[in-house]
C-alpha cells in the first residue's frame, strides 16, 4: 500500500499503522519521500524504523521532474540510506522528452546505491499514449529492476479487463517484471477491486500496490483482504504492439535499440521510417523469419532475445538530433503526449 501523507494514514502513527497492514494483509508500504531536490521530513530513519521493527517492509518513492537530475539522484540515495529496503521512482509528464535528463538521473542513482539495490519504475502505463517518455532509459540496461505502472481503471475510464490487458502489451517488451499499482482511491466496487487481485495473479504478478492508504475506506480494506474464489488460470500473453510506417515514439527507439543490437545497422531516433522498415526486413531474412515491413509477435520475440544496444544520449549527435527547449533525446522526443490518463487531481 502506498502513503501519500503519513499524518493521514491511520493518524500517522507507526503502531497504527503497522497493525492495519497486518489486519489487511499489507507486506509492504511505499512512502513518499521526496519531491525531486526536497526531502520529505515524514520519511524519516526513526519512522522507517518503528515500521519495519513491526514486520513490514518500507520502500521511498520519489517525484521526479529532470530539471536537475544529478540532483535528484543524490536525493534518491540519501532517501535508501535512511533505510528504504527499495526506492520508486515515480516520474511522470515533466519527463516526457527528456532522454539525457533520464539516463543522468538514473547513472548518478545508480553510481550511489550500487547494482543491485531494488529500484522501480511507477509512471504511465499506457506506454503508447506517451511517445515522448524515455521507458527505454529507464527500463533499459543499467536501470530499474521493476515496473510499477498506475493502472488506475476508474480513472482511467475503462475496465479492470481492458486495463491489464492494454498495458501489459505495452509494457512487456521492456523486460522488466510488472508490479501492477492499482487503486482505492475513487472507491471501486469491491467486485473491481477482486478482479483487479484475481488478473494480477493471472497475468503473472508477484504481487499488487494499491494507491493510496489515506483514501482508503473500510469497504476498500475489506475488499483487499477478502479471500478470492479459486483463482484464474493463466491467461492468454497480451499480445505484442504492432510496429510499421510511420509509428514514432519510444517504442521504435527500444526496436531500433535492439535491432542494432543484431547489427544491423540503425539509426536509434524513435521514427519508424525506411531505414527502420529496411532494417527489420534484414534482421527478418537474417532469422528466417517471414519477412515484412512490421515488427509483430515472431519480430519481437527474436528481437528481445538480446540484450538492447545502449545509446548515450549525451552525446553531440543525439543532442543535435533531438534538442528542443534544453530537451535532448531521440526525434520522437519532440512528440506531444496523445492524452494523460492519470489524471490525479494533482496528488502525487
């Protein structure tokens, strides 16, 4: 469960706190503790302390926005030296377009908490509506370990159904174990709130994150601790996103990646167009594969057999290609978002 303001949640009290989870089945809390370059007070040793002396788990999770992200990775690894047993990262819109930014900040964090502490991604989930946002950089070689994505239905306006199966599509191709983040805010029904637990276990999940503590009402918590009825077999594979002329966005910037990957020779600037469309009709006669001018299902499978070529957006030509307002990256980095659905009301 995450907490937005520790004073809301159960009053703020640790004790309190500790005994809700238990009673609802809670392993786990992630608590924010920053906002890019200001550390929260809330998220402090003796809180995280009291906390796991209880027998829970406690994770930070921090809002990023690129402006200074060598910055906002100091402040990331004091937050996971105060105890954190992991950090999210919770980057939104700001980062949109911002590929260097992305790849400091996640350099600079990585520099300091070392390779194998638990880092996460909690952003968008509908990769497809943000062409722009650096998934690549994030979820790419070197980055997070897993992908949370807020699959907030209700506000999304959609189904719990249509929710896991549209971002797991989406979302898959990055490799990277999907920790689905689902929501009581809002106060589904609690027949959602079931189906949402019942997919997750479906679709392969570990486990659920549930947004957020302070929102929570007693029909909420019952819903999450209620036995489920016999569990789902294993779905279906979502899918995989179909990619050709002219798709642009940071999925043909994760294909271009892998394709060079095979060496073939590409360029990484997020544009499916005839070099692109050229290069998938090698790597498809190269693998035997039916050749075509798309990336489908067998495309994808053979491609992600490897490990993607890694870009430095921080070199001349990437900066040349793609700097628009301080922003740098690949061209698609220039691209709009095609629509917010995590409309929030501004919490974060």
């Amino acid at each position: 469960m995450w907490i937005f303001i520790v004073d809301r949640s159960s009053g703020g009290d640790p004790a309190a706190i500790v005994r809700a989870a238990k009673r609802h089945g809670i392993e786990t809390v992630v608590v924010k503790g920053a906002d890019a370059l200001t550390r929260w007070s809330q998220f402090s040793p003796s809180f995280v302390s009291r906390l796991r002396a209880g027998g829970l788990r406690v994770c930070a999770y921090q809002f990023v926005y690129g402006r200074y992200p060598r910055g906002e990775a100091v402040v990331g690894a004091k937050l996971a030296r105060s105890g954190a047993d992991c950090l999210m990262i919770d980057a939104e819109g700001h980062y949109e377009g911002r590929y260097a930014q992305a790849q400091r900040y996640i350099t600079a964090l990585r520099a300091r908490v070392g390779p194998d502490y638990p880092l996460g991604l909690t952003s968008f989930p509908y990769v497809h509506l943000h062409p722009a946002f650096p998934y690549s950089v994030f979820l790419g070689p070197g980055g997070v370990d897993f992908n949370v994505p807020q699959m907030y239905w209700r506000a999304i306006g959609t189904t719990v159904d249509r929710v896991f199966s549209t971002t797991y599509r989406y979302n898959r191709v990055y490799g990277k174990p999907i920790l689905p983040l689902g929501q009581v805010w809002q106060h589904p029904p609690a027949a959602e709130i079931r189906r949402f637990r019942h997919l997750a276990a479906a679709y392969g999940a570990s486990g659920t994150h549930w947004w957020s503590w302070q929102e929570a009402i007693a029909r909420d918590w019952l819903a999450l601790r209620a036995p489920l009825d016999e569990l789902l077999p294993a779905l279906p594979t979502a899918g995989y996103p179909l990619l050709g002329r002219p798709a642009r966005g940071d999925l043909v910037v994760w294909a271009q990646q892998h394709l060079r990957a095979a060496g073939v020779p590409v360029p990484v600037d997020g544009v499916f167009g005839p070099r692109t469309e050229a290069a998938v009709r090698a790597f498809q006669r190269e693998q035997g594969l039916p050749a075509g001018a798309r990336i489908g299902p067998r495309t994808w499978q053979a491609l992600l057999d490897l490990v993607p070529a890694r870009v430095s957006w921080r070199a001349k030509g990437a900066r040349a290609a793609g700097a628009v307002g301080g922003r740098t990256g690949p061209r698609s980095a220039r691209l709009p978002a095609k629509g917010n659905e995590l409309d929030r009301n501004g919490a974060r």
